[in-house]
C-alpha cells in the first residue's frame, strides 16, 4: 500500500470547515482505499451503494444515519441522490456529531445534487491517481508508461497492467456509463474515445469529431462532456488576454491519465511510447497532470496565438502568474514563443519541465527543471 498523505491533509482540512466532504475521482483511483486510511483507528461506519446489503440499510436513510456519531462513510452516493436531502437535515441539527464523507465518481450529477441540496455545508476533494509524491520520483518513467490508477501501476509487469487498463476501460464503457443514466452505445464512446487520443495536446474541434463519427456537433460535444465529466478527459480552456493579437479561442483536450492514453493508443511499454509519433503530446499530458495534481490547481489554462506563440500551460498561485513548457528532449533552450508569453502575459516566472536530470536557469526568470524535482515545485514559486 502506498501512503496518500497529501490527499489525507486535504480531507481533514476540508473536515475542518464542513460537516460533509464529498472526494471525487474516477472509479478505481483509491478513493476507497483513502477513506480507509482515514478512518484507521477511529469509529466509523461505511455504507457501499453498490452492496444489495448495504443498500438495504439505507432503505430507510434517515432512521439508519440519524443515531450515527461518527464518521460515516458513503462509497459510491451518486447512486442514491436522495441521501443528500437526508444530510442536509442531519447537519443542520445542532446536537448531530456525525461527519460524513461522500465518495463519488460522477462528478457532473454529484457535485451539482451535493451543491444544491448541502450549499454552505459541504467540502469537495478531487482525487485522481497517483503522484510523483506518492510513488518517489524515481518511478516517473513507470507512473508514465503505466498512469496512476493503483492497480495498473502496482500491477507485476507491463503486460498485466495493459490487461488491467483494457479491461478498465470496457468496464467503464459496458458498465459505469448506462448505470449514470446515459444511454449510448458503448462502441460509439469508445470509438469517440480513441479518437480524443489521437487528438491528445490539440485543440478541439467540434466539426472534425462529428464528421468522423457521422453526427451533429452537439452530439460530439455532448459525448466530450460525459467523458469529462467521468475525470477521462481534461478540456483545457484557453487564456485570453487584451494583447491586439488575434489568440486561440478554443480549448485543447487531453486523456487525464497517461496509462489510459498508452492503452487507447496500445502502447504497453516505454520503448513503445518513445517511438510513437505522439510521444511529445504524450509527455506534456503527463508532465501537466503531475504539476496539476501536485499545486492543486483548479483553474489552468493553455495560451496560442494564430502568429505561433503558444504556453502549454498557465496557472495562477500565490498570486503570481507562471508559466509551463514541457518537452521531451536533451537540453530544452529558450525559444521565441517563450519570450513572446513572458513578455504578453506578464509571467512571474517560466519553468520548462523535461525527462533530464540536470537544472539550470536560462534567464532571470526561465528555469529548466527535471521530472524528478516536480515533487518540490511550491517551494521553487515561492
């Protein structure tokens, strides 16, 4: 087992607010698991929505939860939306000591029942799979090549973590999608899947999605949302800035996790992604969701101009707004784009993250940092 005691900080500072923690993450990311940890040691009660027995005991939710005064956990809620008003009147209760952790895997249908039903009441935790915290720097090659759902990355070797990912994904397909209520065929997503993964890094265009599928623009939005909504899919929106040059408006798609990606494009091994023509596209999916995950950033954008100069990514924290490259080469070097976003966007700071071991500053403020060093990003912005 490997600790989580970022994602554990999270929970209990979010605990700290409110009654009520929702942490939300694609199926099989851990989100079980984490609860468990945070629940070692302590009374608790867990219910699983997807156990007929656990489901019986909540038949009558109110008269099950009400004598509850611990923590309570609630492992697949968006299942049973009505427990939300439930919750709502238990917390509102003065004398309730019950605090309840939700976990939840359709963010789209939990996140707007939980708002609307638990506003002001409750605290959501995004969780994905693992990081380069979590597994050591040293495994950014195999957390690359592998992602980070925990079984695909412990797996004993390539080949069961290919299996185990296939098998994710026709799981999630055949499965978890018409048990949302979405009833499209599981073959028409997949395909449209496999199509975003060649699409990895680019800019979306409506247009191209549905003529290859045969249906409206809608539709292809449409089918782009669900699998957003299911932590699949990044849709990266764009910076604009009142600069007088013409910027792209459209945002850029990605597959969130790189194992994901590797086994839509059936890559199982690192040799066989180094030498697939989306190797750069996939590098900079990687590279982006490790900073992503590890300066908890909610709002990143990526920056273009029709002239040609582009950042991959743009965060703002603490204040300060940074940029990020991230190429796959020997010895990345200053390029126009890059003075170009520096001097339009008015960067605190540029860093250029790349597969390499050594660091160096190109300028006052450009800086090339190794993969290894990800892990101690907060402390190179400050």
């Amino acid at each position: 087992m490997i600790d989580r005691p970022e994602a554990l900080g999270r929970i209990k500072r979010s605990f700290g607010v409110h009654p009520v923690v929702a942490l939300l993450g694609p199926r099989q990311c851990g989100k079980t698991t984490l609860s468990r940890m945070l629940a070692k040691g302590k009374p608790s009660t867990y219910f699983d929505l997807e156990s007929p027995a656990d489901i019986r005991r909540l038949a009558s939710p109110l008269r099950a939860l009400e004598g509850l005064s611990n923590l309570v956990i609630v492992d697949e809620v968006q299942r049973q939306p009505t427990l939300f008003e439930i919750l709502r009147v238990l917390v509102d209760r003065p004398e309730n000591p019950a605090r309840f952790l939700l976990l939840g895997s359709a963010s789209l249908h939990l996140v707007k029942g939980a708002s609307e039903s638990l506003a002001g009441r409750i605290g959501f935790v995004d969780l994905s799979g693992f990081d380069l915290r979590e597994v050591g720097p040293r495994q950014f090659n195999r957390l690359w090549t592998r992602g980070g759902f925990p079984r695909s990355f412990l797996a004993p070797d390539d080949s069961a973590s290919l299996l185990w990912r296939d098998n994710f994904v026709r799981t999630f397909l055949e499965r978890d999608i018409p048990q949302t209520g979405i009833s499209i065929p599981a073959m028409t997503l997949r395909r449209f899947w496999t199509m975003i993964a060649h699409y990895h890094g680019q800019v979306w265009n409506a247009a191209d999605f549905a003529r290859s599928l045969g249906t409206s623009e809608n539709t292809a939005r449409r089918h782009l949302d669900i699998l957003a909504g299911a932590y699949m899919v990044r849709i990266l929106p764009p910076w604009s800035e009142n600069i007088g040059k013409r910027q792209v408006k459209a945002p850029k798609i990605f597959i969130r996790d790189s194992g994901i990606f590797h086994a839509l494009l059936q890559l199982p091994t690192l040799g066989d992604i180094q030498s697939h023509p989306k190797l750069g596209a996939s590098w900079e999916g990687y590279a982006m969701e490790q900073v992503l995950s590890i300066l908890d950033v909610h709002d990143p954008y990526f920056w273009a101009t029709y002239s040609g100069a582009e950042l991959d990514l743009l965060v703002t924290k603490g204040g300060k707004r940074v940029g990020f490259e991230f190429k796959y080469g020997d010895a990345p070097a200053k390029t126009r784009s890059m003075h170009v976003a520096l001097q339009d966007l008015k960067l605190d700071r540029l860093f250029i993250i790349y597969p390499g071991d050594q660091e160096y500053e190109i300028d006052d403020k450009i800086a090339v940092i190794s993969i290894n060093r990800i892990p101690d990003l907060k402390k190179r912005m400050n």
